[in-house]
C-alpha cells in the first residue's frame, strides 16, 4: 500500500476545524444585552439586581482594567427547538484561550443564583435538555475585565495594579446567543480528537496506527460535509469499532484526578481570587450533576472560607458534592503555601489550620499534601507532614528543573530526621491535563518506574486562574477508559490511587534531603518587604503566643486572646502563598501585602504589650523601671537598649537618645534591667572596633580588611579580600524576570568599594560602631557596623533606597576557610549543601536559601552568617596562591526585576546580616534566634523579681520552637521543641507551674498513639529526641 498518512491526516484536521467543529451549535439566535459598567471594587449580586441598565451588543467595548461589567443577556427559546439542547454561549472577547489572566464571568440566574463561571475554555450555560420550545431566558453575568499580564511575554506592564492600569477597556463583547448544541456532531468532534491524537502518538511501525487512520479515513467518507448534523451519527459509526478494542492487559494506568490549580495571588488580587474560586467551584458542582463519575480534588482551605463566605450557596453545593464523593478536599494547608521560605511554626500551622477547617466543614481527614506548583520543598517537609497525619506526598513542580532530571516518579522522600513519606510526581508533567493524545503518551513514555510501578496520577482541569474540569475532558476520560494503544484512564481520588500505589510499590527507591527546583531561585529574593514583613510576622507571632500564655498562667483574669491570635496567623499563612512570599506577583498583591504586614504588627505588637504588662505588672501610680523579655529559646547575656538606665546601673548613652546597659536573662525568660558586667570593654580607634574577642579593621572605602579573632587567634578573612564586600550585578534572566536567577549574573559586576562618608557613631564601653555612607547608580545606601561588648557578633545594619533596574546586591564574605560544604538553617533543623560543584547537580545549587543562619566550617574552627530578613545566598570556593581556599559567602540583598511587576522593591528597605567568627553551628543557632528576637523592653514595677519563665530546657541541643495555650480552649499549655543541632538529645523540660499531666500530640495537639511523656518527681519532664526530631507535648496545669 501507497504511504498516504500526511494526504490523509491533512484531510483530517482541515474537515474536523473548517467543517465539523463550526457544526456543534446547529442553529442560534442572539440574546438581547443590557449592561452596568462598574469600577472599583467588585459589588454584591443584589445590588447588582438592583441597579440600572444600559443598552450593550456584542461589538461593544467593555471593562477597564480590573472593572466589572454585569451584563444582563435576555432572550426565549423558538418554537422549533422543541426536545433539543439549547445552551447560552458567550464570549467575552477573549484574547486566545489561556484561561487564567484574561476576562472571565460568573453567571447567575435572574434571581441572583450563581449557575457556572464563563472562560476561555469553557464558553457555554445550559438554558434546556430537552427545551419546551417558548422559554424565556435572562442571565446575569458578572463579567471580570482582569488584564493579560503576560500577554506580551517578558516585558513590563503598567497592568499589574488598579493604580497604575490605564482607563481605555480591554475588551470587544464577541458573541452572546442561544444556540442548539448538536449532541451527534459534539460526540463526532471528541470521538476524532481520541482517535486521532492516539494516531498521531503511536509508532508507524505498529498496526494499531494504521487501523486508526483507515477508520479516520472511513468516518470522513461517510461524512457529508455540506450536512454534517445529517451524517454526523454515520460517521461516528465508522469509528465505533476502533474506539471500543480493549487496552492491553499490561498498559499503563492513569488515575485522572480533576483539578483547578487556583493561585490564591499571582497575576491577579486576592480580591479577585474570592471571585476566582466562586466561578471554577460553581463549574464543578454543575458537572458533577452530569458526569457522577467525577472526583475533583481540592485545596486550599482559604479559598473554601472565601467562598463559604461571599458564595454560600456555592459552598452548599460544594458539600453536597463531597458527601457524593464528587468533592474532595485535600493538601490539608492553609494555602498552598511555599515550600521552602516559611517558619518551622508557620510551616506546622497550615497543616493545622488547613486540616482542622476540613474536618470541621467537611468530616474529612486530609490525608495528604497536595502542592503541585511550590518552587521547591524543604527537606522537614515529611516529618512535618506525618505530624500532622499525612500519609502522601505530591507535586509535580520539579519537572521544571532546567538541568537535572530527577529518577524517579513514585518513591520515599526522606526527610533531615529520617522520617519518610510516600511521594509521587505526576510523569504526565502537567497539573492542567487535558486528556490530549501527546499527554497521555508522555505520562506513559516519561514515567522512571517501569518495573515497579504501574500507575500515575494525571490531574485534569484548567488552572493556574481556574476553569476546571470541563464535560469534554471527561468524555475524553471515558473514551480512554479501556482503549488499545492508550494508557487506561480511570477516574479516582487520590487516596486511593496513592493507597494502591504504595501496595504494588511498597519497596519504591528514596530520595533523601531536600527536593530542590533547579529554577526560580530568585524567589529567594524578590520582594524584599514582604519576605521581611513575614519574616517579622512569624516572630511577632511566636512572642504574642509565649507571653500571652504566660500572662494567662499568671494572672486567670487575662484573657488569652484565641480569636486575634487564631485571625492574625490565617493572616500570615495566607500571605506564605506560593506567588506571593516569593515575590512573584503582581504589584497590586505586594503593596497590599505590604500594607497588611504593617497592620500585623501593630496588632501583634499591641497583644504582646498587653501580655507584657501582666507579666511585668503595672506600676499604676507607683515607680516603674525596664523590664527586659528574651523570646528566645536560649539564655541571654547582651548589651541591649533602654529608654533610662536603671538606678546605679551607669551604662552607655546612645546616639538615639537611649542607654545601653548589659542585661543576663534565661530563656523564655523576663525582669527588671539588673545592669551586669559583660567581662570587657569596646574601644574605638580609627576605623577599629575592639571588644576583647575581635577586632574588626575597616578600610578608607568602608569595607573589612580584618576581622581577626582574639579568642582563636586567628583571622577570619581571607588573606588580602575585603570583607562585606557588596557587589551589583546585571540581573536579566531568560524568562520569568521576579522568578529566576540565571548563573550568567555572575558574568557582570560592579563592585561597590567608594564611601561617600564614614563616621563613628558609637565610641563604647558597651556599644561600638561606624556608619558608612555610599550611593551608586539612583540609589544610596548607609550601613552602620556595630560591635557590643560580651559579643563575638558584628552586626550591618544597613538601610538601602534602592532604584536600580535589573540588578541584584549582594553582600560578600570571602573567609579563611576551608570548607567543602555549608549548613544551611531550615525548618526545625538545617540542611548540608556542597560548596563544589563535582556534579551537575551540585553546580545547578548556585542560589540556595536559608533562614536565618548560614555556616561554613573547617575542623576546629566556624563562621555563621546570620539575616533578619533575606533567604537566598550562594557559597563557592576557590584556591588561592599560597596553597589556602577561601569559602566566600554571599548574601543576596535586594533585587529590581520588571516583571510582573515593573517597580519591584524599589524605594527603602531595612535589614541587618550579622558575621558570626569562632562559631559553632549551635552558636548559629543561638545566634539566628537572638537577632530575629530581639530583647523587648516594656515599663514595669519597680522593686519587682524576675518572671519565672514558663517552660525551660535544661541544655542546649533541643530547642523550644512554641508556647501557646491549646486551641481547644482548656488551659492545657502547648510547647513545641525540637533537636536543633543533628545529634541525639537528651533534656528535660520544666515548668514554672505545677503540671497535672503531659501528654505527647500530633501537632494539631491529639494525643500520639503509643508515645507518652513521663513527670519525674521533681516536676520535671525527661525526653530523648533523635536528630532534628520534632515534639509536641501539652501539659495540663493542676488545678
């Protein structure tokens, strides 16, 4: 036989566009349109049913940017139609397909009732099936102008806030009719889609290939293309028989999950995200009634508040279709959250949040993490997530990784404690599966466990904007259920495909550590105010909590304050989304978040005040003297500020007004300023700071030329480097301009070496140090270094009005030292990183993230780096002529990308990075807590003793992480600690107040099945935690 494959597939796609696709409507009428163009915020349905119409027709223009036009569309079904289909069909104008970021609409019926969202993809509402012909029909649309932020690619747009947005509409109304779908032809279109995205999948060397095309080519010769709906139901016949040949016994199965990935931020508000999710939630309740068999997973607790809220009819729907098992929430967070930049304790708290909101609202126990999209996933990940009762693991985000792939699809994640966790990567590379042919082929082809496995997840659906599911993907579903040369598709919720799949695989290959996505590094960094703002958000949140519940242990009449505490961390979780901690939204989402972080701390700020008052006691009409409060898990002894030095106490006027004196407190610990002595003086000389244990030698352009450790002996920079060195590099990655930090940075610098001023600030005893002034490009900068007696530590704090474009800053340390590797602070623990790059995967970590510690060492001797605020850093090496390595440390300070959000991080940032010489990584540890807790000082009685503190640790290695009175309301306290040093630790934790029982918890605080905790007879209570290991233990007061 002739090869006539192209003639026939060319025949193929030309009849299927130009013929049968414009067939599926059959006959249609316009709908009569009227409009209300409102700007600003969006309004509620009733006062939109309410208002006052204008004539509109399709042809119009409509919707400035991020305005809303409700648009009432009216018309009756004709006679004729009687016993069709008949569907309303709208486009809004709509620029290509994506669904995301573009124009979208919620219809209601005319009494207000939310029926389906309008997309892109999804372009019709049911009117009838079958009509009576004669019905009268009005919708009401409430139609979203949101702008295409990408529409251009990579370049900046004034798009991205309402403020800046300019006032022409964006789009032309294109069709609005009532139009009969011809079920015949609809069937036609998905029957030639399978068969011939199949086709075009499968090897020319296999029949199956062949029998395909020839019963393409038969369908198209019993198609009359000039009656289409007349023949359509022939045609379908001639495919019948190659549609029902069964899958190979051996084939691949595909468990196909319905799903809408729905950013909780990105290209849009969250103002707009609450509209977002009514219209995708309303899509899927509606198809469900259609299609039983669908099972649509869902996340993120947040956006089910939002809709419970704002929708509750939607909401209603929603549980109905769980209790049918349509629904099924699951991820059990907050928010799809970032995997890599939240706290240990924020990390916990979506997992309690997002679960404790499921089980309430649905009677669900979420079994598993869903984060299909984070920008990485931090090595505690799996011990966190089997605190919290997970049993599952899944994303799909690190097929994205520009250099390495990762081996496998289905395995065991192992976490830095050990613990590990059932995990699978969808092969199929997507979370918005279609159920096209090359999808299906790829999750086959592309899945690395052969052999072992069987099976993967394909999650179905639009998303990133939502959409959803649509009735065309599960028709295709169905198709595929059971189909030779296909993978087979069944329709299942994920628990059961992860149960299934750990009972064929149970013995799946690990991966230990981190799960690192080798791109959008950048997110380390971008939008430095509000990874500062949930930097201090997290820390203002664990403070509020220890001295509310110490307040509450103190004094019964003080209320512990649940709903604020409760609110105010929703709060902060929310804002942990994964488009928005990392920066990468649009400036409307980072200068409301902005906004929201400084309402946070002065709430915080004010919870703590009150709490501190009755932990201090109030001095009322008597004498009052500064009371210091260490939040920190270890003792204290540091120089710190007070408004006056107490009585006999001398200390050191600061150039603030204020004085310094040196205070010793224990953990957790808080009392009256008692002024000690801290063992050595700071001199001023020149540019030197002398403290006894270093001195630190700046140059004429401000920059270390020594820090030389008098403890050790030894100097800690590089020979001839300077230190603090910052360097501003061109920064234009490839793509994704907030997102990605491409190694060609590297490639072009200017280092910033002139000082505009230097000057002593600061003379001692106790307090050091030197401002230094500098301006480059549009911007200037002023650190001041500061060196305090008793402290290895040399802080920078640095103020920076920053208006470069396409730049990074980074802060250099160039050490004497050699080390092979850096630790790394994460949650509840720190991670190992290379500082060579022997391998591939080595040289792709060339921008990491930390918290608030980075450390690298040689046998006998450390340095840390520690930040208030930043995250990414990079560590490399490199020898030197004398036969020495220099480890250089960068931090990555600020950034100014252009995309999505062209004026990002410009204007002032404020940040202190300390140098940490002679350290230990438990002094790290220390040392990270100390500067992002630093001491408070409040008024408080005069004459009074120290507060005992609450709960203590004898020792060092365990650290206690959270304090907090138990959500359940009975007084029981909550403490959460952990090993924070990577070896075994045996403690003992003590309570200032006398202890009924101690139970060991999850970390939504339900006692652990077979782990207990023993009181000792001194009141004490002995625990062993094994490396990085988490406890939670709550301790009920006697009463």
């Amino acid at each position: 036989m002739h090869d006539d494959r192209k003639q026939v597939e060319a025949r193929l796609d030309r009849v299927l566009e130009q013929r049968i696709r414009p067939a599926v409507y059959a006959a249609s009428v316009p709908l009569t349109l009227t409009a209300w163009h409102v700007d600003g915020e969006p309004v509620p349905v009733g006062e939109a049913l309410a208002a006052g119409y204008v004539p509109f027709a399709v042809g119009d223009r409509w919707g400035t940017p991020w305005s809303t036009s409700w648009i009432r569309a009216q018309g009756t079904v004709p006679a004729e139609w009687a016993g069709r289909r008949v569907e309303a069909v709208f486009d809004l104008g709509f620029i290509g397909d994506w669904p995301g970021g573009q124009a979208e609409a919620l219809v209601h019926d005319a009494s207000g009732t939310p029926v389906k969202g309008i997309e892109p993809r999804n372009q019709y509402v049911p009117v009838a099936n079958p009509a009576a012909g004669g019905e009268p029909v009005e919708l009401l649309l409430e139609a979203a102008a949101n702008p295409d932020i990408l529409a251009k690619g990579f370049l900046p747009t004034p798009l991205g806030d309402r403020l800046t947005a300019p006032a022409e509409p964006l789009y032309t109304m294109a069709r609005a009719d009532l139009a009969v779908l011809d079920e015949d032809v609809w069937h036609l279109v998905l029957d030639i889609e399978v068969a011939g995205e199949l086709m075009r999948e499968l090897s020319t060397a296999e029949p199956r290939r062949h029998e395909l095309l020839r019963a393409l080519e038969r369908m198209l010769d019993a198609l009359d293309i000039a009656d289409v709906a007349g023949t359509a139901a022939a045609a379908r016949a001639e495919l019948a028989g190659a549609l029902s040949r069964p899958a190979h016994a051996s084939a691949h199965t595909l468990s196909a999950v319905g799903h809408a990935h729905i950013d909780s931020a990105w290209l849009w508000p969250l103002r707009e995200t609450k509209r977002k999710t009514a219209r995708t939630f309303s899509n899927v309740t509606a198809l469900a009634a259609d299609y039983p068999e669908l099972v649509f997973a869902c996340s993120q607790a947040q956006q089910y508040a939002w809709v419970k809220e704002r929708n509750p009819e939607v909401y209603r729907r929603m549980q109905e279709a769980a209790k049918a098992g349509n629904w099924v929430p699951v991820g059990g967070m907050w928010v799809e959250a970032d995997g890599n930049l939240p706290g240990g304790e924020a990390m916990a708290r979506q997992l309690i949040h997002g679960k404790r909101f499921f089980a309430e609202e649905f009677g669900v126990e979420c079994r598993g993490v869903w984060l299909p999209d984070s920008f990485g996933y931090t090595g505690a990940y799996p011990q966190i997530a089997r605190l919290a009762g997970m049993d599952w693991f899944l994303t799909q985000k690190i097929s994205w990784n520009q250099t390495n792939k990762m081996p496998h699809h289905t395995f065991w994640w192992e976490g830095i404690d050990g613990t590990r966790i059932f995990t699978h990567f969808p092969p199929v590379d997507t979370y918005n599966a279609v159920f096209s042919g090359e999808e299906m082929a790829h999750a086959v082809r592309n899945y690395a466990d052969k052999g072992g496995g069987t099976r993967s997840l394909v999650p179905f659906g639009h998303g990133d904007g939502g959409g959803g599911p649509t009735r065309e993907m599960l028709e295709k579903a169905r198709r595929l259920r059971d189909l030779e040369g296909s993978a087979k598709v069944v329709v299942q919720d994920p628990d059961t495909f992860f149960r299934e799949a750990r009972e064929e695989y149970e013995d799946a290959p690990v991966w230990s550590g981190e799960l690192y996505l080798e791109l959008h590094r950048a997110t380390y960094t971008s939008q430095a105010r509000t990874k500062s703002g949930n930097r201090r958000g997290e820390h203002l949140l664990r403070e509020a909590e220890l001295w509310a519940a110490t307040a509450a242990l103190r004094d019964p009449s003080y209320a512990y304050p649940y709903e604020d505490l409760d609110r105010l961390w929703k709060t902060v979780l929310l804002h942990q989304f994964h488009d928005i901690l990392p920066g990468s939204s649009i400036a409307w989402v980072h200068r409301e978040a902005e906004a929201t972080y400084a309402r946070l701390k002065e709430e915080l700020e004010a919870i703590t005040a009150t709490a501190a008052a009755v932990v201090a006691g109030d001095p009322g009409t008597g004498p009052s003297a500064p009371w210091v409060f260490n939040t920190s898990p270890r003792p204290r002894a540091e120089v710190v500020a007070v408004p006056a030095a107490p009585d006999g106490a001398g200390g050191q006027p600061l150039a603030d007004g204020r004085v310094a004196v040196f205070a010793e407190l224990p953990a957790s610990g808080a009392g009256p300023v008692v002024a000690g002595e801290p063992g050595g003086k700071v001199t001023v000389t020149g540019r030197v700071l002398d403290n006894g244990l270093v001195r630190v030698e700046l140059d004429d352009d401000g920059l270390l030329t020594s820090v030389f450790d008098l403890t050790a002996g030894r100097e800690v920079l590089a020979p001839g480097a300077r230190g603090n060195l910052l360097r501003l590099h061109t920064d234009l990655p490839n793509q994704w301009d907030a997102w990605d930090i491409d190694r060609h940075y590297r490639r072009q610098y200017t280092d910033l070496t002139a000082a505009d001023a230097i000057t002593v600030v600061e003379e001692g005893p106790l307090v050091g140090a030197i401002r230094v002034e500098r301006s480059f490009g549009a911007s200037r900068l002023a650190q001041t270094v500061r060196l305090r007696a008793g402290s290895p530590r040399i802080d920078f704090e640095t103020e920076i009005d920053w208006h470069e474009s396409e730049k990074i800053l980074k802060a250099a340390f160039p050490l004497d030292v050699h080390a092979d590797r850096s630790a790394a602070e994460i949650q509840f623990g720190h991670v190992f990183r290379p500082t060579h790059t022997n391998t591939s995967w080595d040289a792709a970590r060339f921008e990491v993230f930390c918290h608030r510690w980075v450390h690298v060492a040689e046998p006998g001797y450390g340095v840390a780096v520690l930040n208030d605020s930043t995250y990414g850093h990079d560590v490399g090496r490199a020898s030197r002529e004398d036969g020495g390595t220099t480890t250089t440390l960068r931090l990555s300070l600020v950034r100014a990308p252009r995309v999505p959000d062209p004026h990002a991080d410009q204007g002032t940032h404020r940040m202190t990075y300390a140098l940490l010489p002679g350290a230990a990584v438990e002094d790290a540890v220390a040392g990270g807590y100390e500067l992002n807790l630093p001491l408070r000082v409040t008024a408080g009685a005069a004459g009074a003793g120290p507060a005992a503190p609450l709960v203590t640790l004898d020792g060092t290695r365990a650290a206690i992480e959270a304090v907090k009175l138990a959500d359940d309301r009975s007084g029981d306290v909550v403490v959460r600690l952990y090993e924070s040093l990577g070896g075994r630790a045996a403690t003992t934790l003590r309570a200032s107040f006398p202890v009924e029982r101690v139970q060991v918890t999850d970390l939504l605080e339900r006692p652990l099945e077979g782990e207990s905790a023993q009181l000792g007879p001194d009141g004490g209570i002995r625990v062993s935690l094994r490396p990085f290991q988490i406890l939670t233990l709550r301790l009920t007061p006697r009463a």
